[in-house]
C-alpha cells in the first residue's frame, strides 16, 4: 500500500529525482493532459529530464496545448528513470498496455477518492477539483516560473474538470489557482474558444445520442446510449456527450451507456445533488469521484442499463 505523503513530501521527492517517466491515463481528459504537461515543463524548468506517455490516442481538442506534442504512446526505448510519476490515475490498470520499469520509485499525484494506492507513494487531495490544482499549488508554493502554455495547461485542467467552475467540487481555492494562472499569463478566451468549438461530426452524434434520451425513478434518473456507431463518430469525446442527460431539470443521476464491444458496455455516471456515483461505480467495478465516476460492465447496453437503474434506485 502506498505511503501518504504531504505537498513538501512530494515536492521534495522531485527535487531528489532526475530522469522521470511521467504516465497519464488511457481515455485521457483535461485534466490528465494538462497536469502532465504541466509536470513536464516544470521538471524541465528545475533541470531535470522528463518523458511523458499516455497510451491511448489524445483528442484533438486539447492540441492547442503545445507540450502535447512531446507526449508519447509508449515508453521511449533505450531510457533509463530513476522515478516515475503517474497523474490523475485512480489504479494502475488506467495507465493501459506499458511495462513500467520495476524497482523505480514512484509516486502518485491525484485527486480521486477511489485511489488504491499502487505507488511506492501518494499525494491525494481528494477535496481539490483537478490534478492539476495539486500541482499549481506546489509549483506556486515553490515560486517556479511557468510559461504560458503551462498556464494554459494547468487552467485548462482546472477547467474541464471542474466543468470550468460550475461543478461542486469547484472551492475558493480552485479559483484562487485559476487566478495565479490567468495572473502568470494562462489565458482564459484562448483556452475557450478553442474547447467551444465542435466538429460537424460531433454535432451530428450529438443528434444521434440525443434521440437515445429517456428516463428512469420518476425522472430522476438519465440516461443516454452511443451505440456502436456514434462510438465510431466521435467515441474519443465521449465524456462531452454525458451533459446530455445530465442537463435535464430533475435528473440526480445521469449515466451515459457507451459500446465497447459486443456485451461490454463502459458507463459515465455523473450527478447533481447528492447521489455519491463513485460508491455505485465501485459496485460494479469502476471507481471516480462523488459527482462522476465510470465503470465498464460486461452485458449488452440494455441490460447493463437495467442492473445500473435497479442500484441507482437505492441511493435515490
Ligand atoms: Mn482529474
């Protein structure tokens, strides 16, 4: 099990370290790219080597971060760490298929309430609304000077996962970190114009998973389905197609149920109030946060659908 430890702890274990491999999250968000980037350009800053994986393909939306360019697929060959650094990873399984190099310490910086603490250490601050909102208060802390694309990436984490500051897990501090970065040069209608864009593919799956929209418990819960192919569509931006059920007035629950294969559905769940969705995530195996979480559930859409609603009705 990992040893907890506090913001000058793993500050310190950076300072310690030289040649980190830095690993993110497959079906990676905001969050993970940004706090991965972030984390790279500060190491860099403080003279130390850095590479970053993340074993999934990157949406494209987050291109306008330019340190996603040196963010690789795999680990590089012929490099050798004496640290490795996982962000925003909840259990190890999320980091996908790499061989992560054994007798390396390591550390976790993250922000789930699920994490299983599969590093040597932890730093978990399961109150902050993003990875990234660890990292700017301990670069803060430090007095690093961040350029201006590490800004972005770090309020741009901030931002989706917190769904730019409208969800409960947005605190003073949050904003107060958003403020440091848009003050050091992070740049807030950039990042916006950017990320409110859509593809006109993506408005044509959004008519598709919308068509899907029905409900369940009296309204309270939502739900939506991208088949197989709205999958192909837009499947890298999945997570967007969640608000769908999620906007509706009276929905506490909302679960978007996505094809994976043939009787393996991946689920979204989000909620609004009070509903805790990362405790009915973890009853079938998945894990996140209070307010959204995920998990994947081996039965065709439907059915899937069925065994979600007859447990959701029991935290409604
Ligand atoms: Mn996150």
């Amino acid at each position: 099990m990992a040893q907890k430890i506090s913001k000058e702890e793993a500050f310190q274990f950076l300072e310690k370290h030289t040649r980190f491999l830095l690993v993110g999250h497959i079906r990676p968000d905001g969050d993970d790219i940004g706090s991965i980037c972030a984390l790279h350009n500060a190491l860099e800053s403080m003279g130390k080597e850095a590479d970053m994986v993340i074993n999934d393909e990157l949406p494209d939306r987050f291109n306008f971060i330019e340190t996603t360019r040196l963010i690789n697929r795999d680990i590089p060959e012929g490099r050798t760490y004496d640290a490795v650094v996982f962000t925003d990873l909840a259990n190890r399984e999320r980091a996908g298929e790499i061989h992560i190099p054994e007798n390396v310490e390591s550390l976790c910086i993250d922000h789930h309430v699920s994490n299983e603490g599969y590093t040597d250490y932890l730093y978990l601050r399961e109150n902050y609304a993003a990875t990234a909102e660890l990292l700017a208060e301990m670069f803060f802390d430090h007095g690093l000077k961040l350029s201006r694309d590490t800004c972005n990436a770090l309020y741009l984490a901030l931002g989706t996962d917190s769904g730019f500051f409208k969800f409960s897990c947005t605190s003073s501090h949050t904003l107060l970190m958003a403020s440091k970065l848009v003050e050091m040069g992070a740049d807030p209608a950039f990042i916006s114009n950017h990320l409110d864009v859509t593809t006109a593919e993506s408005m044509k799956t959004y008519k598709r998973v919308l068509d899907t929209l029905h409900f369940a418990a009296d309204g309270k819960i939502g739900i939506a389905y991208m088949d197989k192919q709205s999958m192909e569509m837009d499947g890298i931006n999945s997570d967007y197609y969640v608000s769908i059920p999620r906007k509706v007035a009276g929905v506490e629950i909302a679960f978007l149920l996505k094809y994976q294969e043939e009787n393996v559905t991946r689920v979204s769940l989000r909620s609004r109030e009070y509903a805790d969705v990362s405790q009915l995530a973890a009853h079938f195996g998945g894990g996140g946060h209070v307010r959204a979480a995920g998990c994947t559930i081996s039965l065709p859409m439907e059915e899937a659908e069925a065994e979600l609603v007859k447990e959701a009705e029991k935290i409604l």
